[in-house]
C-alpha cells in the first residue's frame, strides 16, 4: 500500500503547511482571543501529524504511549476550527455567536462520550493512521450520532453558502463541506461493511479537514 502512504503523507504535509501559515498570519495580523484560539488548535493537530509519523517510522512518542487518548487533540481542532470558520464566514453579521455555540454543541458532546467513556482502544493501522476498535453496539450508537452531528452541520454550512453573497466565501464554504462529507462516510464505515471505506482512518480526514479548514481561512 505505497499509494496509500505516499498519499497520506502528502495530505498530513498541505495540511500542516496550511495550518502554520495561518498561524503566522494570525500571529502577524491580528492577535484577537479568536485567532490565538484557532491558532492554538491547529498546533494540536500538527502535534498529531508528528505523533502519527514518529508511529509510522517505528518510532516511539511518551504521550502517544502513556496516553492513547490522543484523539482528543482531533475533537479539539475540529469542533474549535468549524466554530470560528462558520463564524467568520456567516455567524458575524447574521447569527449571533451563542446561537453558533448551540448548534455546535451536539458535536462537543459527541467527542466527549467517545473519549470519556467509550471503549476506545487506538492503534496504529497499516496506513499510518490510527484503528478504533470499539465493541460493535459502540461501533452503531457513535455511528449514527456523528452521522447525525455531521449531517445537522451540512445542513448549516450549505445554508451558509446559499445566503452568502460573496463567491470567495461560498468556494471556502465548499472546501470545508468536502471533509465533513468525508467524516459521514467514515461513520458509515464503522457500522456497514464497506469494502471502499475501510482504509479511511480518522487520522486522514482529520488531515482533510484541517485541509479544508485552511483553505476557508482567509488570509
């Protein structure tokens, strides 16, 4: 499986260089609390492309050994990064920032129960990602609510893209609906058997994601 490592390490370097190019233009910019918060975020999930790699080059990590949880930096970037995106890109002038808060608190709470108190055990994959192996009543109920998350904030996202006037903003809202689309699909693989889904670990679509998060920023 070269093409899947070769691929994987492509996909983990863009969305590393994205992530640290907003960084640097936030940190040279503007150093607004919402920035700082995104920026912070964003070093997490690089921290995670190292953690994977050292994984994949045989090497060994203390945090990622001591303590497997490490899918909380993904939780964290990801529901930080679709906060403020859908933020700036729609919540500024329409929608107040709480009511942004609620809609994403379905997500937030997601997380939590997988990391908490599911039984996660997180190793890594033939593909340099990570495998979740849950037991299978774990495996439908996490399925069908991150379907259910990821779904409810399409639906708000297109929304987003159809009100919004300007077609620069409407091509980032695009960019960002493609990994959320992705992280349907990946739920769908944990609960159905689907041959083509399978090698889609959560190590990827969080690289797509934060792909596709740093394409909507603007810089």
């Amino acid at each position: 499986m070269l093409w899947m490592t070769v691929a994987y390490y492509m996909i983990a370097l863009m969305a590393g260089s994205i992530a640290l190019n907003n960084i640097y233009v936030a940190i040279r910019t503007d150093c607004r609390i919402t920035k700082w918060m995104v920026s912070c975020m964003m070093v997490l999930i690089v921290f995670k492309y190292i953690g994977v790699m050292l994984f994949g080059m045989g090497g060994q990590w203390y945090v990622l050994e001591k303590w497997k949880r490490t899918l909380l930096f993904s939780a964290m970037g990801i529901t930080t990064s679709l906060f403020f995106t859908i933020h700036y890109l729609y919540g500024k002038k329409r929608t107040a920032a709480h009511q942004l808060v609620l809609r994403l608190i379905p997500l937030l709470l997601f997380y939590c129960l997988f990391i908490v108190t599911a039984k996660v055990s997180i190793v890594p994959s033939a593909f340099l990602g990570y495998e979740i192996r849950l037991e299978y009543y774990w495996k439908l109920g996490l399925g069908f609510v991150q379907g259910i998350v990821l779904l409810f904030l399409v639906y708000y996202t297109y929304k987003a893209a159809r009100t919004n006037r300007d077609e620069e903003a409407r091509l980032r809202l695009i960019f960002l609906t493609f990994p959320l689309v992705l992280f349907l699909l990946d739920g769908a693989a944990q609960i159905i058997n689907i041959p083509f889904l399978q090698p889609l670990s959560i190590s990827e679509v969080v690289s797509l994601l934060a792909t596709g998060y740093g394409l909507s920023y603007k810089n």
